[in-house]
C-alpha cells in the first residue's frame, strides 16, 4: 500500500483519520456512513476545504468500492450543496488517475456478513483509493469489522499509528 498523503497536519490537525461508523446495510447502502460523511464535509468546509473543483488545492474527494454507496452519497450530497461536482465523488475506478486534497473513502462495511473480500481481493484498488489525498485521507466505517480483512486491517493499523481515530 503507497500512501501518498503528506506526513504532515493537515487542517483538521493529523493527514489521516479512521472514523468508526457501525450502521446497517439498507437495500446495500450503508446510511450512517452517509450521516457520517456529510457531517464530515460540514467540518472539513469549515476548515476552508471546498466542494469547488477549479480550486484543486483545496477540494474534497469522496470515494466509495460500491455504486449503491456512491449513488446514496451523491444523492445525499448534492441535496445539501449543489456546488459539489460530479467529479468529486465516485468509485475507486472513476478515481484513477485523478486527486484531491482531501479524500473520505466510505467502506459501506457496517456487518458480520459484509464481504471485505471485494475491497482486499486486489489491494491496487484500496491503494487507489488511499493514494488519492494529497492532504488528508479519511476511512469511514465499521473499524473493528475492516481490520478483519488484509489490506483494510493493514490501514487500520497504519492510522492507528500514524494518524488519529475518531
């Protein structure tokens, strides 16, 4: 895993956060991780992120492996902020290639029966996803059900160590 986030504070303070959101999967949308990633958007515009993409420097990316997450995330957000662009949220592959200064990868992971199969079967998928942030990487989920796969454990771990979880 190549985490290309600066070692260094970001405006929340550390440049990466697990944030622990249990929830439940309804029609496979996890909406406490939506809750959750909204009210993370209020902080991080607080903070003087921004959902603007012609300011790259400061933009908030959004990232879920799962389309109905996506679509759950989109709907959600473009309700409440109609200035957040279309490509600032998506799955890991409509990611590649692109970055953000912030990037929150919403798991969808909430119960015993999730598969963290998907997300640690190619660890260049999670990678994606982490390497992203340019500023700040936030993974939102269930913590004590992602460190029971591979990869997801292994950053778990790793902002466990190096990072702040909330």
């Amino acid at each position: 895993m190549i985490i290309k986030t600066e070692p260094k504070a970001s405006r929340l303070g550390t440049n990466l956060i697990a944030y622990n959101v249990e929830g439940k999967l309804e029609n496979n949308v996890n909406w406490a991780e939506v809750d959750a990633v909204e009210a993370l958007i209020e902080e991080l515009l607080a903070a003087g992120y921004c959902l603007n993409p012609t300011d790259s420097l400061n933009e908030i990316g959004v990232i879920s492996p799962y389309r109905r997450q996506v679509d759950a995330l989109t709907q959600r957000l473009k309700s409440r902020w109609t200035d957040f662009s279309k490509q600032s949220i998506g799955t890991v592959h409509t990611f590649q290639g692109g970055q953000k200064s912030v990037i929150i990868f919403s798991t969808r992971q909430c119960q015993s029966s999730d598969s963290l199969w998907f997300i640690n079967r190619r660890p260049n998928l999670l990678n994606v996803a982490v390497s992203r942030a340019r500023e700040l990487f936030i993974l939102v989920g269930d913590l004590e059900r992602i460190s029971e796969g591979g990869h997801t454990r292994n950053l778990v771990e790793y902002i466990k160590e190096s990072g702040e979880m909330r």
